[in-house]
C-alpha cells in the first residue's frame, strides 16, 4: 500500500502567525491560525481535517459493507463533529459524531444502522481515533 502524505508550514507567533496545510499529492490546500483552531476565524484547522478524513473513511466503509451485504448503495453522505476541549491533559478532541445518510434500495432502517455500526468499528480512522475518542453514530436512510 502506499504512504499517504501531507504538510504544514507556519509562520510566525502561535497568537499571530498563520499557516497553510497541504495533502501530498495537492487534492486539499487550506490556511490556518490560531483564530481559524480556538476562535471563529476564516480557515481550517487539524480538528477538520481530522473529522474530514473521519467522514470520508466512514463513507466508504460503509459503502463497502452494503456491498457485503448485496445492496448496492447509491448515496452515503457523512457529516463529523469534532469536538476539541480542554482537558487536564490540554486541548483534547475527546469525541466525534458522526452522521450519516444513505440510499441503500432493498434495506430497512433496522439493517442499514446495523451496517453502519459494523462500519463505524472497522473504518481505519474510527480505529485509529477510538482509543482516545468517544465516536457515536447516527445512520438513517434517505427518504
């Protein structure tokens, strides 16, 4: 398998310096700052690109479950909520949540959350996250 890769350059202070973020093969490119991480300010920040990366992991985990299952999906949309708090530790991300949609013709609500959790346990970033952070799921079907 091949290594993925990404960078990061910052300039300047941790209060006024900023910086950009860049995957490796240059699919993603984004600005940060201290402002865009602990306040409101325009950019991203590792918390989203964390929960980016979650979501999209999730998606096609449980594209590939339905898959095993014979169902062949025709949407799964993720949205992951990172929440990044301040611990005894220091700033922790303590839990995601992620939320998920899909188009799986053939299954009921019933199988597809079934589905969704066995995903949630077996996605490699779910794995990765879980030792440190709560990750709950919630899965329903489209309408």
């Amino acid at each position: 398998m091949p290594i993925r890769t990404a960078s990061a350059r910052w300039q300047g202070d941790l209060a006024e310096g900023s910086g950009t973020v860049r995957t490796g093969k240059g699919g993603l490119e984004g600005n940060y700052s201290f402002k865009s991480r602990f306040e409101e300010g325009e950019g991203t920040n590792p918390e989203e690109l964390i929960g980016a990366a979650h979501a999209a992991c999730f998606s096609m985990a449980l594209s590939k479950q339905l898959a095993d299952a014979g169902v062949t999906g025709t949407r799964v949309e993720t949205a992951a909520k990172v929440h990044f708090d301040k611990t005894d530790a220091g700033m922790t991300v303590t839990r995601i949540d992620l939320e998920t949609v899909g188009q799986a013709p053939g299954l009921d609500e019933v199988q597809f959350t079934k589905l969704a959790e066995t995903a949630k346990e077996n996605c490699p970033i779910s794995r990765l996250l879980a030792p440190g952070a709560q990750i709950s799921l919630t899965a329903r079907l489209a309408s």
